[in-house]
C-alpha cells in the first residue's frame, strides 16, 4: 500500500515515522520550506515509546512527483484544508483514499463534497506532540493513538486492509466501526481542552487546581454533547464524565495544540473547531454560551501574533 503523509507537522511527522520505521512504502507530501528541513536535518522522533532516526525522509512537494497512491493521511491544520484541495483531488485520481486525523468535523463536509463520499474516510487521533526548531517531532506523552473507520458500508473492505498495514506499526492504531460518533467524541474533548487551556493560557494541571476555571471546560463539554445530540450523534452523561476523567489524568504540564501555537504566535484552529461548533448550532437555533464566551475571548488571537499586533496599531 502506497501511504502518502499530506503534511509533515507533529502528527504527520510521527505517525509517518513510526510506519517508515516498519518498512512501509510512505511519501511525505510537503510545502519547499519542510522539505529543506527534512533534506538538512532529516527526521526524528523522540518519544517515550522509543526514539527513531530517518538521516533520508521520502518526499514530494508536488503531485506529479507521486504516480499512484492507495491511502492519504490528511494531517493538515484547519485553516490550511481548502488550500490543500486541488493536490488531494490530483491524489484521488491517482487511487488515494483520504483518512483524514484533524480536529473537528466540519471538514468531512468539505472533503466529501470536493473528493466524493466514497473517497473519504473517517479518522481522529490522541497524541500529545510537537515539532522542535529542526522539524523533530517531540512526543511528550503516552498516547499515540489513531482511529479510522468506515463512514460508508462499501468502505468496509479497504478499512481492513489499512489496519493490517497499520497494525504493526509502534503506534496505537484502532479500526472502528462506529467512526462518526468517535470523531464526535473527540470533538467534544478537544473544543473543550484546547479553548480552556488557550483561554486560560495555562496548562491543565493549574486549572485543575482552580474550580472555577476547570468548570468552565465541564460546561462546553456538556453544550459539545448538546451540539452532537442536535445532529443525532449518540453522546451520553458517560461520554462527558469520560472526557473530564482524562482532565484529571493528564500530566500537569499537559496542554493542547492551540495552546502552544498561541504561545508561540502562531495561528489557530479557532474557526475550524469553536467556530463551527457555533455555526452548526445557529442551524439548529441552539445557543453554545461558554463555546462562544471563549471564541470570542480568543478571536484577537486567531491568525497570529503579527495579525494581532497590526490590528492593534
């Protein structure tokens, strides 16, 4: 099976490691600014589930450099999805499935509409990791796990042959059959996780030593599940407890992805994931307070420190 990595970031990064490191035919596609940095410093991944070392990193920053693909992992921030399009539709031509591992939703939509239904599968991922100044992936926690599973029957087939690629490799990878309401799941969790942490600017283990605050993310896990409801999507009570349980079992110095992009200046998944929390309840005429009280506190910050700053001056 031919594996094309559509992006290079921290989840790209170490999940196209861990399976070059099991021998699989893998193709990182990648903007010309990462592919001077895998060319220069190669690629590592330095985790608590064994470090790994590429000196040589397969790549490609354009589709005519791919003759045929079987899977595409999209692992693209939100706001770079639609610039991403025309390439995913050359590498569907090429026989790419798309198994796309961002946060949220609201892409499926998109995806399926430019790629068609059939070519899109479901996936999510739980994985606390980042890049260092030479592109190295720093995996700082003990998750690393990626689902995937079949958002149409005729899916079924093709599902099972990427777990048995998947499978050996040294990351957690877990086929499921009920994929729509995992990727929920998880939306949930990470609205809540990233915009309290991003808002607070601090990382879980002082809010959780702060009621107040900790109640805050409680509240938009509970409107996330109202959210999901509202689009027959089966989240319980016991979903909601679950995600607060994992507040409490993350390292204290844990934070979410948005967290450090805004510490570093960098922009964020805002509008990707709180923002079409807000836009889908507006369908529904359902109101989000908490979900839009941390939007618009985050809002100055959304496209950058330097965007911020100039709107400011």
């Amino acid at each position: 099976m031919k594996i094309i990595i559509f992006g290079a970031g921290a989840l790209g990064a170490y999940y196209g490691g861990r399976l070059l490191e099991k021998g699989r035919d893998v193709v990182f596609f990648v903007r010309e600014k990462r592919a001077e940095q895998l060319k220069g410093f190669g690629l590592a991944i330095h985790s608590p589930k064994g470090d790994a070392v590429f000196s040589q990193v397969p790549f490609a920053t354009r589709t005519e450099e791919i003759e045929t693909a079987d899977l595409v992992l999209l692992a693209v921030k939100g706001y770079h999805l639609r610039e991403a399009l025309p390439a995913l539709k050359e590498l569907v031509k090429k026989g790419g499935k798309v198994l796309p591992i961002l946060n949220g939703v609201e892409h499926y939509e998109v995806l399926q509409g430019a790629l068609g239904k059939e070519n899109v599968l479901g996936g999510l991922s739980f994985i606390m990791a980042a890049l260092d100044d030479r592109g190295h992936v720093l995996h700082t926690g003990p998750q690393d796990v990626m689902m995937f599973g079949p958002l149409d029957p005729s899916q079924g087939e093709f599902c099972t042959q990427v777990g048995d690629i998947l499978q050996p490799a040294s990351f957690t990878a877990i086929k499921s059959e009920n994929i729509e309401t995992a990727i929920w799941e998880k939306y949930m969790f990470i609205t809540a996780f990233s915009g309290v942490t991003s808002a607070a600017d601090l990382p879980i283990g002082v809010i959780r030593s702060h009621h107040e605050t900790l109640e805050i993310a409680r509240q938009m896990l509970k409107e996330m599940k109202q959210l999901a409801n509202l689009y027959q999507i089966p989240l319980t009570d016991e979903q909601v407890e679950k995600a607060e349980q994992i507040f409490q079992t993350l390292p204290d110095e844990g934070t979410s992805s948005m967290h450090r992009d805004k510490k570093k200046g960098l922009p964020l998944e805002l509008d990707h994931l709180h923002g079409a929390a807000l836009r889908m309840a507006e369908k529904k005429g359902a109101k989000l307070p908490y979900i839009q009280f941390i939007y618009q506190l985050l809002k100055p910050y959304e496209k950058g420190r330097k965007a911020s700053e100039t709107a400011a001056t």
